[in-house]
C-alpha cells in the first residue's frame, strides 16, 4: 500500500477512535415547563437519557422535552419564541426566567423592555433597579467572612428524581400530599428524619421533593405492600398509634389508589370510579322528641376524626329503660283482677 494512504487511513482510524472514547458534550434540556437540565443527552428509544454530574442519570419520555441545545443561551431562544412578547407582563417573565438560569444580560435586558412597554409598571421598574444594583456590586476586598463557630453540619441534597407515571400526579398533589402532611408531617418533617423526609414549606418546590419522598416508598413490583402503605397502619418510630388507624379509613384507600398506579408504566389511567371521599362524616340527627321534651345528648368524644374509620369509632352506650307499665310486671304480682 502506499505509505501515504496508509498515514491518512491511520489517521482516520486514529480520529474514530478518538471520537468514540470521548464523552459526549454537555447540552441543556428544555422541558415542557421550561426548566433546564445540563448533561451527556442521550437518544432513547421513546424518549431522551440525560446524565447528569451531580443528581444521577434521567430518563424522560420525548413528550416532555421541548428541546435539546447547545447552551443557555439557545434555550432562552426557544423559551423566548413560545412566550408573547408584545406583553410587557410576559416580557417581566421572561427576565425572571433568565435570572434564575444564569443569565444577567438577557435578564436586564427583558425587564427594561417591560418597564418601556407599560409606563408606570412598578414591578419591571422595581426588577430593572435590583438587576442593576446586583450587576454593579462588587465585593468589597475588604471585607472578610467571619467563620462559624461550631461545626456546619452537610448541607441536605434534594431527593434523587425517580421516574413515575404523569397521570398520578394530580391526585398526589390534590390528596395525597394533604394526607402526609396531616397524617406524617409531625414526625417526618424534622431535620433529622432520613426516610419519607417531607417539607411544610409551600410552592411546587416543596410538592416535588415531597412527591419524590413518597415515591421512594412505593414498591413498583407489588404496591400493596409498599412502606407508604403499611407504615401508615402500623405505629412506628417513637410514636404508639400508627397515623391510620385501619384500612377502611378514606385516607388510607386513597393512598392505595395512587400507590397502585404511581409507578406504574407512563400513561397508566386511574382507575375508574368514584375516589374515597375523606371529609368528615355528616353529623348524625337526633331524632325529634316533640314540643317539650328534652333532647338527648350524643356522649363525648363520637363521631369520626382523622385516621379513624367510622366503623372503629366508640358507638355510645344503650341505658337500660324501665317502664312501670309492662305487663310482665303486672302479670308477676298476681292473678289479674277480676
């Protein structure tokens, strides 16, 4: 062969090589509600695999994903096109959106627009002073931060994302996450809480690591007999009473319900029929007693509370009732008068 076809193909072997041994370049994700994720993406089948850093590897379906760029730049781009931009409401969005993902310029830049679009619109021009203070701040040299005085405990990571079905989503954020954090918050909200870590503090933020909590105590192969089920029936921990007292209490059937189809396959329906319902009960009528006579009293402490079934609760005492005209007490004293 000719030494210098043997050199190029050398070298072309050599480039492939290369190529294939060297990772793949980091891109941003833009998902279909606008938030990034930084990575080696991945085309899969039905979907894309981001692998990330620092949080894991993700896998999403293709549905989710609205885009997949270069950098932050090109997904304030495609953000940037889905928005209304003769809004001034959705320009100050769009600002917002740019500083929180890493991007002063476009932000400044967004919010002054705003502020000229609408006279007098206080929140842009309000938005427009802080970007501009922020971006004129420098750190003063001078200034030495002080140290701690005791030891800084590790800063708590997020939950790790675990893959779920979209279409329970709805029922966790408007059942299940209420039922937690009545039935679980007390114990499962404290600092030191390691499994089912749960937050009180609001916003989709909070429902999300919540959500991805509960989902880590979800038994994908055999959902019946996950953690978040029977822990819920069972005292555990430092406390005596299990947070429900039995399976036929509403709150725990709805959690059954989502915990059967929370991991399942994407695009799994919840099931049909009507979901329990987990107000309190109606309160019982006392029957009428007629004009002037006292009505009776239902005994302290009846009726249903949270985590108690109606089946379980106390039912109130029968008092024995003595009539002075029964019969059997006439027919017992004597012969009957003639």
């Amino acid at each position: 062969m000719n030494p210098t076809l043997r050199a190029l193909a050398c070298a072309l072997v050599g480039a492939a090589v290369a190529a294939a041994e060297s990772p793949a370049p980091s891109r941003v994700v833009v998902l279909d509600n606008e938030n990034l994720l930084e990575g080696e993406v991945v085309r899969v089948e039905g979907g894309y695999q981001i692998r990330r850093p620092k949080g894991g590897d993700i896998t999403l379906p293709a549905r989710r994903v609205l885009a997949v760029v270069a950098d932050r730049k090109a997904a304030f781009a495609v953000v940037a096109e889905r928005a209304n931009r003769r809004d001034a409401d959705e320009r100050l969005r769009l600002a917002r959106w740019c500083s929180a993902n890493g991007l002063p310029d476009e932000a400044l830049a967004e919010a002054k627009t705003a502020a000229r679009m609408r006279p007098g619109f206080r929140a842009a021009e309000q938005y427009v002073a802080t970007l501009e203070l922020v971006a004129n701040t420098d750190p003063d040299p001078a200034v030495i931060p002080a140290r701690a005085d005791v030891p800084v405990k590790e800063p708590v990571t997020d939950v790790q994302a675990i893959e779920y079905n979209s279409e329970s989503f709805p029922l966790f954020a408007s059942r299940v996450h209420a039922i937690l954090l009545n039935a679980c918050a007390n114990c499962h909200a404290k600092p030191e809480t390691k499994t089912l870590r749960l937050t009180r503090t609001g916003g989709r933020s909070a429902l999300s690591k919540n959500l991805m909590s509960a989902l880590v105590q979800v038994n994908p192969a055999e959902p019946t007999a996950s953690p978040l089920l029977t822990k819920s029936i069972t005292p555990h921990g430092t406390a005596t009473d299990a947070p429900l007292k039995s399976r036929n209490h509403p709150a725990y059937q709805t959690l059954e319900i989502w915990a059967r189809f929370a991991r399942a396959p994407e695009g799994t329906p919840l099931p049909d029929g009507p979901l329990p319902d987990a107000r309190p009960a109606e309160p019982r009528r006392l029957p009428d007693l007629g004009e002037g006579k006292a009505e009776s009293k239902l005994p302290a402490g009846s009726g249903d509370t949270f985590g108690q079934d109606s089946k379980s609760a106390p039912k109130p005492a029968k008092s024995p009732t003595h009539d002075p005209f029964d019969p059997a007490i006439f027919n017992a004293a004597g012969k009957p008068m003639k």
